[in-house]
C-alpha cells in the first residue's frame, strides 16, 4: 500500500507528464479578471513539447474569490431558471 503525503506547491517546477508533455503549476495573477493585480492564484499549464508554449488550463487560489463574470452567470441563471416543478 502506497501512502500518499502532502506535497508543497512549488511555482514553475516542471514535470514530465505523458510522452514529450510538461506540466508545471505556476503562483501568478489572471490578468483579464484580476482587479487587484497583488492577488497570486495557482495555475495548472501543459505544454505538448520543449518548444511548445505554455497552455494555461485550470486556476485555484488558496481564498475564495468571484470575479464579475461568475456574478453575471449566476445571476442569469436564477432570474431564467424554471426550477423545479
């Protein structure tokens, strides 16, 4: 039986994935939805080779935060939803 341990999160450590794939986590702001530019969120990205660019493919910070979009999206779902009948 493997145990598994806490393993810290370590900002653009890369690691080989699958095949020629690299992943690395990086701690770095979402510029299109940041408005406050000193707030650091953890980034997943993938990349398919060493000569590739870097694909940003999920985010998560260590707070809990809405962005003005979330805020449209759930607003519009409640105000258009027929719930449940």
């Amino acid at each position: 039986m493997m145990l598994m341990t806490e393993q810290p999160l370590v900002s653009g450590q890369v690691n080989t994935n699958l095949g020629s794939q690299q992943i690395r986590l990086i701690h770095d702001n979402i510029p299109p939805q940041t408005t406050n530019l000193s707030t650091k969120y953890w980034i997943y990205q993938y990349r398919n080779g060493i000569d590739s660019d870097w694909n940003s493919f999920y985010a998560f910070s260590e707070e809990f935060e809405f962005f003005p979009n979330d805020y449209e999206v759930m607003n519009c779902y409640t105000s258009t939803s027929q719930g449940e009948t």
